[in-house]
C-alpha cells in the first residue's frame, strides 16, 4: 500500500502511538509506504506489531487496534 493523501497519513499517524514490542519475528500483513513531499517512510504492518524501517535499523512497535482498522479500510 503506498500512502501519499496528507488526510489519510496524519490520520494514521495520529492513531500510531508508539510502544517497543517485544517480539522478535513476524509475517507482516501489509507492507505500507507513506510518501510525504521528499520523505518516504517504509513499515510493515500486521495486527499484532508496526515495523519502522530506517536506513540501518529497523524498529518494532505494536499495533493499536485504530490503525490496525485503519490501514485495512484504506487498503480496500
């Protein structure tokens, strides 16, 4: 999914609260492109967890339910 509506990101980002998740491993449901101006962030998403991935590091978030929701209604 690549995402570049400015409505559509500041509402997931506003869902996004970012708490570290424990997990080592999972299969991501979506891999979810939000492109903003110049900036392009790059995430994989799943239910259970939000990968950010940085030019060296990758980081793993959990999933609030509201953007869980979100991206699939987005998706569609």
């Amino acid at each position: 999914i690549v995402i570049n509506d400015p409505g559509k990101i500041k509402q997931l980002v506003d869902v996004l609260h970012l708490t570290k998740s424990d997990r080592l491993a999972c299969d991501m449901a979506w891999k979810v492109t939000f492109i903003k101006k110049a900036s392009r962030v790059e995430t994989g998403v799943c239910k259970r967890c939000v990968e950010i991935r940085g030019k060296h590091e990758t980081e793993r978030f959990q999933t609030p339910p509201e953007f869980w929701e979100l991206v699939q209604h987005i998706e569609k």
